[in-house]
C-alpha cells in the first residue's frame, strides 16, 4: 500500500476498483473510528457499477503512523487533499462513515469547487453529552481490552434482528475482529468527543446525501438531520440499521450511494 508524508506524518492510501482515468470521477472514502481503509470493502463489493475508489487511513490506521499530536478536522482534510495531490486528482466525489462522514463533510467545504457530490454516512455536526460519554466508554473498554470493546460494539452497534442471525458467530467474529482494532483508535476517539463543523456546513455546494441508521445508538438519526438541514442542496435517508449499517446493510447503503454518484455525474 502506498503512503506519503503530509505536515510531518506518514499518510497510508489505497486506490480501489478500476484504475485511475478509466471510470469517470474517482470517489474518496474516510473510514470511521477504530478502523481502517477495509471499512468500505463490503459497500465497494456491493457498487453495481465499476468506479475508482480513493481510500485515506486516519493517523495510527492501517499503513498511516501514529500520530505525534491531537488530530484535527483541518488536518485529516489536509491529508486527504495531500494524497488527492499526489494522485494528480483535481474533481473527486466524497463519502464517509461515522467520523469519516464528518470528514468528509469537512472537506466538501474545504474544496467546493473540487467536489462533484459528497455522501456522509452516520455522520454528525457537532457532539452531544452522550456521545462524549459513549466516546469516553469506548476508549476504556479499548484500553481494557480490544476483545471487550469488539463484544461491546456487535451488541450496541447491530439491530436486534441482525444480532439474531449472527449470535452463533459472536465467539468466532470477536476473535477475527479484535486485532482490527487500530492503534490510533484513543487519538480518533479525541477527535470525535470535540466535532464541532457547524461553521463549515454553509461553505458545501456539492449535492449531499446524508444516510442515518433508524436504530443508531451512537449517532442518533437527529444528528443526521441536522447534519442534512445545514447544507443548501442536501437529501436525507433512513436505513433499518444500527451504528454498524456500513456492514449490517452495505448492499442498500451501496445502492442509495450509487444512485446518488450517478445522478450527480459530470
């Protein structure tokens, strides 16, 4: 996997699907907390249509290096826009996941005229009493153990219905999981216990598709329609899932997003 240095630090990217120049616009992703550039794997694999994914690793995921200061909202943008130099990329679309939404809100306002469209998925404008405190539960339970904060996260972050048809599997996938853990998963947490982009929702012109889970228990739906109701052009969804729907429903979130880049093709 390839990586760059941007103010300092060692930045991990991967470029997915079909090669760069051959399928149109390329689309950029931000993985979420805890994660890495594999977050989207299910949702690329489920796209009808063949497209160039630009994957970006937060510091301390995948090929990216532990940070060596607190992160920032400017300074991941500052290392997506680093690689989308690098790749000679000028026009992109952006989409992202939970922190990455945020992101990649973040960075439709940054460049305008560079997004084509943006899409966020669970994402939100500024964090509230009880995400902090789930923030704050999440670092302990990661820093007890990575076993113990996966268990956690298969509870809290699936539905009902989806733990149903998994629970024979709960023993195998925390044994698979819990090494994905990314060591920078304190630092990500920091971040998302201090989002504030409010200020920056008036500066996105790109078309916008905002994506909530109806069952989210980290990021509640009311964040994503607040997150929707701060940018001109933007439409809000619903999906029948929990946190975790880039996994539980990647097939209906690949769908939704693929109409989305379609209709908003150059």
């Amino acid at each position: 996997m390839p990586v760059l240095q941007n103010q300092g630090q060692v930045v991990g990217y991967g470029v997915a699907g079909a090669p760069l120049g051959t399928a149109g616009v390329p689309v950029l992703l931000f993985h979420g907390t805890t994660m890495n550039r594999s977050a989207w794997d299910l949702v690329i694999g489920s796209m009808p249509t063949e497209r160039t994914y630009i994957q970006v690793e937060f510091p301390g995921s995948g090929e990216s290096a532990m940070p060596s200061a607190p992160l920032s909202v400017e300074g991941l943008v500052s290392d997506a826009l680093a690689v989308l130099d690098e790749l000679k990329v000028e026009r992109f679309h952006v989409a992202g996941y939970s922190l990455g939404a945020v992101i990649a809100a973040a960075t439709a306002a940054t460049v305008p005229s560079r997004t084509v469209s943006a899409t966020m998925l669970c994402g939100w404008v500024t964090s509230d009493a009880r995400m902090r405190l789930t923030f704050d539960l999440w670092k302990r339970l990661i820093n007890i153990g990575p076993d113990l904060f996966m268990r956690y996260a298969l509870v809290d972050g699936f539905t009902a219905v989806a733990l149903t048809g998994i629970e024979p599997m709960v023993e195998a996938m925390i044994g698979m999981t819990a090494d994905t853990v990314a060591p920078g998963s304190i630092a990500h947490l920091d971040l998302d216990a201090i989002v504030d982009i409010s200020p920056l929702l008036s500066h996105i012109t790109a078309p916008s598709l905002v994506i909530s889970g109806a069952q989210d228990r980290w990021v509640d739906p009311d964040h994503g329609h607040a997150l929707s109701a701060g940018i001109k052009n933007s439409t809000f969804r619903t999906l029948p899932a929990g946190h975790l729907v880039i996994q539980e429903q990647a097939g209906d979130v690949a769908a939704l997003l693929n109409e989305h880049l379609v209709t908003h093709s150059e």
